[in-house]
C-alpha cells in the first residue's frame, strides 16, 4: 500500500509543516545577557554563602570573637543556609522551565530582606563587623543581592500566552 507517486519533497513539506505546527519551541523565550548575568551573580553569590556557613561550622574560618556560636548563632546560620539552598534550586528551576520564576524570585527577596532586618535586629550586641570580617562582607553586601533580585524581577521576560480563535 505505498503510494509511489510521492517524491521526497513532497515528504519533506509534509514533515515540515508538521513539525513546525506541533513543535513546542515556538514558546521558548530567550532571556538577555543582562537577566543570565545577574542570576549567575545571585547564584556565586548564593553558593559562597553557603560554603561560608560550612566553613563557619567546621571551625576552618577563625575570627576574634568565636562566642557568637554559643549564643544559638550557628543554629540560625544553619536554617538560613538550608533555605537560602532550597530557595536558589527553585529559582534556578523557575528560570530555566520560565515557569512561576517571578514568584520564587518575590518569595527569595523577601526571605532576605527578613533575615537582613533579624541579622541587624537581633544579633547587632554582639556581632560587630570587625569580630568576624568573613561574615560581615556578607552582611554588607545583602543589599547587593537584594537589588540583584530586585533586577532580575523587572527584566524577566514571561511566556507570552497564546490565544486561538475558535
């Protein structure tokens, strides 16, 4: 049942059209160099911070005043370390799948605008900049991975949606 009178161009426009109507790629939404940078900035940063906290928690990173670990500080490091981990592989699935990336990215400043303020409210007796210089660059830096999200909320580009007329 072949049917011979079908040459190999007439299959080729068929194959064609048909992968060009069914494809899913006619959705994908390239991002600029601008949004890939800032998210490789928001990871790195992301990353150190964690292996800050090991670092801390090992005892590897010495500083003047190694009290702060007994005062229930490593506790909170290791909750926020934990979360900040979490938060950063949603963030990266959101972006790379362009699906809820702007919620994630909403959810992830506010998580660290909030443990700026704990950070500047709670442990300001005893945490002074120059007792622990490792974990201080990272206090005084947030704001650069706050205006970083920030950034990256603003210029991501969503999934334009698509409309068929009946």
């Amino acid at each position: 049942m072949e049917n011979k009178n079908i040459n190999d161009l007439e299959l080729s426009t068929i194959l064609g059209t048909a992968s060009d109507e069914f494809s899913n790629d006619k959705n994908y939404v390239v991002q600029s160099f601008t949004f890939r940078l800032t998210l490789s900035f928001i990871n790195l940063y992301a990353l150190i911070l964690i292996a800050l906290f090991f670092m801390v928690k090992g005892n590897l990173v010495l500083g003047i005043n190694n009290n702060f670990l007994e005062t229930g500080f490593l506790s909170v490091l290791n909750s926020r370390a934990s979360l900040i981990f979490l938060l950063l592989i949603s963030l990266n699935i959101s972006a790379y799948f362009n699906v809820g990336f702007k919620y994630v990215c909403l959810t992830m400043m506010v998580y660290m605008i909030n443990s700026a303020i704990d950070n500047a409210v709670l442990f300001s007796s005893f945490m002074h900049l120059t007792d622990r210089p490792y974990i201080s660059v990272f206090n005084v830096t947030r704001p650069f991975f706050i205006i970083s999200l920030v950034w990256v909320f603003i210029i991501h580009k969503d999934k334009k949606k698509i409309t068929k007329n009946l």
